[in-house]
C-alpha cells in the first residue's frame, strides 16, 4: 500500500518523466524519419514499414505523451480539467498509436523473414505496393480495435468484457508468439547460410553472397532488437493488467504501478531511433548528416 506522499510523488515523476520523452520522441523521430527517406540503400519495403513505425512514434510524442501530461495533472489538481470527459479522448489515441506500433512491429519481423528465406523471389513477391497496402491496412485495422475496445471498456456497447479481453489478448499473444518463433527461424537460417557461403570456391559469388547475407543479418538484428525493447516496454503493462483480473490488488497499488508503467510503454518511442542508428549503419550515416546540418559549426 502507498501513502499519499508516494502517490503525489508518483505523479509529479511521471509528468516530469513525459514533458522530457515528450520532446526526445518528438525531435529524435522527425530525424529518423527525414534519414530513413534519404537513405536509398534500404529496400524499399523495409524502409516503408521504418517509417510507419517511426511515425507512431512521433505521434506518441505529439499526442499521447501531452495529453498523458494533461490528464495526470487533471487527476492530481482538482478542478483544472474534466478528466472524465478527457480519459476516453487519451484511450482513443493511445490504443491507436499501441496498436499500430504492435503490428507493425510484427510486419517487420515477418518482412525480415521473407527477405531472408525468399532470396531472390522475395523482391518479385515482396512488392512495395503490397507493403504500403500492408501498412494502410495496419492503421485500418488499429483504429478499429482501438474504437471498439474504447465502446467496450465505458459500456457504450453491451458485450462480456471476459470474453472481449480474452479476444484480444489473444491476437496480441499470438503476434508476440509468431514473431519469437520466426526470429527462432531467423537465427537458424542466417547460420545456415553463413555456412554455405563458406563453403563456395568462387571467390566472385563468395564475396557477392556474403555482402548480401551480411546485409540481411544485420538488417534482421537491427529489427530484433526493436522487438526486444517492444517487449521490454509493454510486458509490464499487460502483466499489471492480468495481475488485477487473477488476484486482488488494492487499488491504489494498482494507479501507482499503472503510471510508470504507461510512461515506459511511451519510452520505447525515443528508443527505437536510438536502436536504428545503432544497429543500422545506413540510417546512422544519414543522421549524422541531419545532424552536421543542423547543429551549428565550431571550425
């Protein structure tokens, strides 16, 4: 159980905590998203799914994080706002930009499985309209889970909220679980093709085939780390949620632990950027670039 100086703590940290991601969000992912257009060496599917994610990124950092701010200063100052008519305005937007980080999370990781079974057949199948089809479908689809879990979650809509949860936690369950297995499957095929590739005797297709696969395996590293940091940042939300439907936790445990977790589930949209300079060299160049720009010469 928390006092009252740990909750009005708590609150105080986490405003703090967003007003700063807020801003390294914003001005990390506009960067991010201007380098990942510049930068030609990428494919063409794989950048279109970057710069998808990027901007709900930039979109944490636009809209979820202030209006977090405003209703966290809404619950702790009485009488600045009407945080019962804001809540559903946050969760609309919030579930929104989740959703479409989750699955494009996901496309990228089937995208990087392609690229690395489908070899040559993976640019002829693997279209760039197909993607752009894909991502619309992305946001598409998350604005409709997010408005009808929004109709469910206040009663607008008669339903078992059970058997609602139950439904959507599947489908968030069985993405983690597909994207675990095919980076399983990632593993084992770049290590399979690393060998062939030292076992051939012409020095002309060695060298053609490992700048390739070497090309691939980092590309499918750089996107396994974001998955990684996505789990990190959302698993303590989804297990917080899960612990208060199987036991009994008091309720202001419950809001103590729910704010940070939230702000951490906002964090991993200023660490994406920093896993794209550092496990994609392309994309760092590029920033660097942005950034000799921008900043002001000492010479």
């Amino acid at each position: 159980m928390t006092d009252v100086d740990d909750v009005y703590s708590s609150f105080i940290a986490n405003i703090v905590f967003n007003a700063f991601f807020c801003y390294t969000a914003i001005m990390m992912n506009i960067i991010t998203i201007h380098a990942i257009r510049k930068t030609s060496s990428l494919p063409q599917p794989l950048k279109t799914l970057l710069l998808s994610l990027a901007i709900s990124d930039l979109g944490v950092g636009l809209l979820c994080q202030p209006l977090y701010i405003a209703l966290l200063v809404m619950l702790l100052v009485p009488n600045v706002g009407n945080s019962v008519t804001f809540i559903p305005l946050y969760d609309l937007v919030a579930q929104l930009l989740s959703y479409a980080s989750f699955f494009g999370v996901t496309a990228l990781t089937v995208d990087r499985f392609l690229a690395i079974h489908l070899h040559l057949r993976y640019q002829e199948l693997v279209t760039h309209k197909r993607v752009v089809a894909v991502v619309i479908s992305i946001w598409v689809f998350s604005a409709i889970l997010s408005f009808l879990m929004l109709n469910f979650h206040y009663g607008w809509l008669s339903v078992n909220m059970v058997a609602v949860y139950a439904v959507f936690a599947s489908i968030e369950v069985s993405c983690l679980i597909t994207c675990a297995f095919l980076y399983y499957k990632i593993y084992f095929a770049v290590r399979h093709h690393r060998n062939q590739i030292h076992a051939l005797q012409v020095q002309d297709a060695q060298n053609g085939e490992m700048a390739n696969a070497s090309r691939l395996r980092k590309s499918a590293i750089g996107t396994f780390y974001v998955y990684l940091v996505f789990l990190a940042c959302y698993i303590p939300t989804n297990c917080l949620y899960f612990a208060t439907l199987i036991i009994s936790v008091p309720s202001t445990t419950v809001g103590f632990l729910a704010r940070y977790a939230t702000t951490l589930v906002f964090l991993n949209s200023s660490l994406n950027p920093l896993i794209y300079c550092w496990k994609m060299r392309h994309i760092r160049h590029a920033v660097m670039d942005i950034l000799q720009k921008i900043l002001p010469s000492h010479n």
